[in-house]
C-alpha cells in the first residue's frame, strides 16, 4: 500500500511540475538581446510558471510548434506566422512589440553607403561584389533580407561569390561579418546587444535604417490544442495575458541596453 501511494504522490508531483511550466519556441532576437532572460524572473514571481525557451529562427520555431515540441510561439515573421494559424497549427496571432530592422556594414566601407536608401545599399552591394552574410536559416531576418533581395535584383543572388549563408543565429552572423570586414542584416535589437557586447566601439556600423519597409514586428502564437492534445493551451494564454498586459508592455518599453530601448511594445495599437 505505501508504494503504490508514494508512485501517486509522484505521478501527483509529476502533474504538477508539468502545470508550472510553458516552453517556448522563438527566435534568437528574444534571446540574444537578453529580453527573455529578464522577463523570467518576473513572469515567475507573477505567475509561479517556469518559462522553458528554445532560440532559433522563426522557421525553426514554427516547426517546432507544428511537430507539437512547443505550447507558445514568439516570433517574428507575419507571412508564414498568418500561415501557420491559417493551417490550423496555432490559435490567433497576438501583437507584442516591434522594433526594426537594419543593414550594417564595417567601418571601412561605411562611406560608400552614405545617402542611399535600402534599395540602393542593396544594389550597390551587388555592383561591387561587396562580402555580403546572410543567415540563411529560414528566420523572420532571413525572410526578410532576401524579400528585399527579390524586390531589388529580381532573385536572392544564393550562387554569386560575395554572397555567404551563415546558417546560424544573428550575433554569430554579425560576428562573422564583422571577421571578413563585409555587411549583414539584422534586427536593431541584437545589433543593439552587439554593440553593448563590444563596449560600445563596434567593428560594424549602421548604414541603413529608417525605410518604413524595415520595421520589424513580433507576435505570440499559442499551439492550437486542436493539433496537438497535449500543448498547455492554459499556461500558453496566460502568458499571452501578461506579455500583453499594461504590466508587461511596460516591461518591454523599460527594457534597455546602454539606455537605448531595443522594442516598442504595440500590443494595443498594432492590428495584425
């Protein structure tokens, strides 16, 4: 009799570990930039949840969302995100905040930019065979560099030499270029934590920024439990309710580095 009520005790135990926690999928941005690594402490205290992440471009998360490896999404890409939940995989598509992206190149070949918009960087950067990195893992930054790729040269240029596909995440990638002296593409967020990572006196510089083109949104998706029985559709919302919250869009506002904000909460203006 004591063992099989010490195995419901533990089974009990088991339950109530699985209810305390929420994981995660989302991209590196959330990550790197160390937003998440604030946020748990607090969502902790208010909740009692553990919030459980894993880092990788959008593409990434949504599978993982897809294959039922993860209860909430927090990404950055509209196009595929409306996908997903259009092809029943995720609930509704939540707004949280936004910031924008940006091209930087190294200080060396900063000039050559100067007065030219997004479209022209690009072009300029294909005239020259100028070393360009991409990410190229599917992430809502990839999606969005080789969108303007298309746009811009009709095609993104995968075969030409300059043109380099990192496949990893977006401070290795801006490390990377930063080695070779060449121009990458990302978030201002995680440029904002590379340029706290190298105090302030970075190799790569801001060449383009403000194209109303750029502007970078994030949103939460909660897996929909109609697709996978087992995702904590309950914990998925809660956390959906505060991220969202005047609580936490103050969060995210107050959330800085070297004093510069790295997202613009707009859960209550933005209309997906």
């Amino acid at each position: 009799m004591k063992k099989i009520v010490l195995s419901v005790l533990a089974a009990s135990a088991l339950v109530m570990a699985a209810d305390t926690d929420l994981v995660m999928a989302t991209t590196t941005s959330t990550a790197d930039t160390g937003l998440l690594d604030a946020i748990y402490p607090a969502y902790k205290a208010d909740t009692g949840v553990d919030l459980k992440w894993t880092a990788v471009g959008t593409g990434a998360a949504l599978k993982l969302g897809e294959n039922c490896d993860a209860d909430i999404l927090f990404v950055h890409s509209p196009k595929v995100e409306k996908e997903f939940v259009e092809k029943g995989f995720g609930v509704e598509r939540k707004a949280v905040m936004y910031n924008d992206f940006v091209l930087i190149a190294d200080k060396s070949i900063a000039p050559k930019f100067k007065g030219k918009d997004i479209k022209g960087s690009f072009e300029l950067i294909k005239a020259e065979g100028i070393k360009f990195f991409s990410r190229g893992d599917k992430s809502g930054t990839d999606n969005k560099e080789k969108g303007i790729w298309k746009k811009v040269a009709g095609e993104v240029p995968e075969k030409d030499a300059w043109y380099a596909q990192t496949g990893q995440g977006m401070i290795a990638t801006i490390n990377i270029a930063a080695e070779q002296k060449g121009v990458t593409f990302t978030d201002r967020g995680t440029y904002i934590k590379y340029e706290a990572n190298m105090k302030n006196d970075p190799s790569l510089v801001i060449v383009n920024e403000g194209d109303e083109d750029l502007k970078n949104l994030y949103s939460v998706i909660a897996v929909n439990p109609k697709h996978c029985a087992k995702t904590d559709i309950e914990n998925a919302n809660k956390f959906i309710g505060w991220i969202t919250s005047e609580k936490g869009q103050k969060f995210i506002s107050d959330f800085k580095l070297m004093n510069k904000p790295l997202f613009t909460p707009d859960a209550a203006t933005r209309k997906n």
